[in-house]
C-alpha cells in the first residue's frame, strides 16, 4: 500500500468523530489512561482485547492488514489503520502518526495446524515473530513508546528435561524437534528483541493453548472436531503436560501488561497444567465425544510426525504465579475442566 493510501485510510475512518465514544471515555479518566497501538488487533486476542483496552479508559490505535475490518475496529471502540506488518515503512507510518505511549504486537497468522510440518504451518506467524517484530520495536523507537508488550507461547517451547511444570527462568527446548526448530528460533528471536530493548519497558506475554471462541479449540474450531470425530488419539504414554489458558483471561492479562508490566516474561496460563492422559479424555466427555484412541508412539509419530509426538509425550507445562502476581491477574477460568465447558 502507498503511503498516501495510508493517510487516506486514517483520514476516512475517523472513529473519534464517528462517535465520539473514545475520546469522551479518555477525557473522564483523569490523566490514567495511555495511548495503546495494537498490532494484530482484529485477531483472536486483539478483538477481545481492543474493547477491554477502552473500557479501562484507554485510547486505542488498532492496525489490520485488510481494510474490510476497519469498520469492526471502530465498533470496538479503536481508531483504525490499515498497514502491512511486513512493510517496515507502513508500519513507522502507521506508528509515527498514532504517536502511542505503548504498542501491543499481537500479530500471528495461523492456520490449520499440520504437526508433520510445523515450520510450514508457522512460517508466516515467524516472519511476523521476527521481521514483524523489529519493524514494530524500530517504529516503538522512533516516537519513544514507554512500553512494548508482545504475544509469546509457552504450550511447547520450554527445556523437555526436570520438572514438569517450568516457570519463566526455566529454559527453552535446546534441542527442539527438527520441524519445530524455525518456529523456536522465531520465538527466542521476538522474546530477545523485546526484552532487550533498553529504550523502553520490554515486556513478552507467554500464553498457553488458547481455548474459547474464535480458537481451533472451540465449538466448530479445528482441534474440537477432531476429538469429536476420534482423530485426536492419545500417543504413547501421552505424558506431555500442557498448560491452557481461556482467550478472554489471555486479553484481560494483556491490559494488566499495558497498565503495569515491568520489563521480562511472564507465563500467562491458568492454574491447572495437565497432561494428555488426563485433560484429552476428560475433553473427549464434556463434547460427547467417544473416548479418544490409543496408539503407540511410533504409530503417532508416523501421522503426526516427531513435532506431533513430542507434544503429546513429552512438552512441560508452566507457572503462572510471576503474572498473578506482578500484572494484579486472576484468571476466570482457573482451570481447563470449567473452561471447557463454559
């Protein structure tokens, strides 16, 4: 896109003149309320986390790449912009002109997950964990954001070795399964250049398996069908220890990052990590779905390949007790068993 198409775009939709809804709800907060630019903000997170962002009584910049989705962003409150979040001119563009105190990089780009190639499912989700991060971080710069807060995951990346359960010092998978590694050095990428930027407060949102709407696991979503169906069996010993977190819980953390993050990584998942053994099955009951199948883990690996073997076996939960305590959060959905259903 030019960038007189840019100017247009922000020129056009005018949501503070629009409705004047924002700019009243800013002005009644007395000096508490920040200017937040969210990348990625018609995403699964971002359309959940736009209106908690103006409810607390900030001024919210969303950008999305399609200019279709301007017109939801206003109703959620936003001033839109329409950038490319691979085009680093768009983006210092569109951050010099919304001038904001603190930007939120919620941009991924996921599709149908296939495990046997991991790094190909990812590979647009890693060039905006990599490119779509520095292009963001160099725009944060240029008009001195106060704080930076990025998405992160933290269901598969951890070390596969020691306790179960990781906290934030643990350590990242040294030798993570060969159709992961892209996806894993993406994701170490976009956590070193957040944190490591000294010019602003770097914070990076680790969040577990998403569940709730707009997710794959969700009525109708990807992953749900596919244990409705029996085509999500337990592998092996199915040990591996996942940690999930409700979508809603996941956007009301992000707003607590906004508010009062201090620089690091926080693991933002719910109280109740649990293995496959215990939380597919239990899943499998509350969908009405038959009991989930068994099979080795080379049977396993052969459909699902060794990325898809490893997360069933062998990936460790996290701790969330670093977020409940620095970001004031408490998840509403504690645990995957109520979540579910909810």
């Amino acid at each position: 896109m030019a960038q007189g198409s840019l100017r247009a775009t922000w020129r056009d939709m005018d949501c503070h003149s629009h409705a004047g809804y924002l700019v009243k709800l800013v002005e009644s907060t007395e000096g508490a309320a920040v200017k937040v630019f969210v990348a990625g903000a018609t995403g699964a997170i971002g359309n959940r986390l736009v209106p908690r962002l103006v409810a607390a009584g900030h001024q919210v910049v969303g950008m999305t790449r399609t200019e279709s989705k301007q017109a939801a962003l206003c109703d959620l409150g936003a001033s839109p912009v329409v950038a490319d979040a691979l085009d680093p001119d768009q983006v210092a563009d569109a951050v010099g002109k919304a001038q904001p105190d603190v930007i939120v990089h919620q941009l991924t780009a996921i599709a149908a997950i296939d495990t046997r190639h991991f790094d190909r499912a990812f590979a647009l989700t890693n060039r905006l964990r990599t490119q779509g991060t520095d292009h963001l971080l160099s725009a944060g710069r240029a008009v001195g954001v106060r704080r930076f807060v990025a998405q992160s995951y933290t269901s598969w990346p951890y070390a596969r070795t020691g306790g179960l359960v990781k906290s934030e010092q643990d350590p990242l998978d040294p030798t993570p399964a060969r159709e992961m590694r892209e996806s894993l050095a993406a994701i170490r990428h976009l956590e070193a250049a957040v944190t490591g930027a000294d010019w602003t407060e770097g914070i990076v949102l680790r969040y577990g398996a998403l569940y709730g709407p707009g997710t794959s696991m969700s009525a109708g979503g990807e992953q749900f069908e596919m244990i409705r169906k029996r085509k999500f069996p337990l592998v092996g010993n199915a040990a591996g220890v996942w940690s999930f977190v409700h979508i809603a819980d996941a956007a009301d953390a992000t707003v607590g990052a906004v508010e009062h993050g201090e620089r690091g990584i926080y693991n933002v998942v719910d109280d109740d990590p649990a293995p496959v053994a215990d939380w597919l099955p239990a899943l499998a009951k509350k969908l009405g779905a038959p009991k989930p199948w068994r099979v080795p883990r080379f049977v396993g690996r052969l459909f699902a390949g060794e990325a898809g073997a490893v997360m069933m076996t062998e990936v460790r939960g996290a701790s969330n007790a670093k977020a409940k305590r620095e970001l004031g959060w408490q998840p509403e959905h504690p645990s995957w068993r109520e979540g579910f259903a909810a």
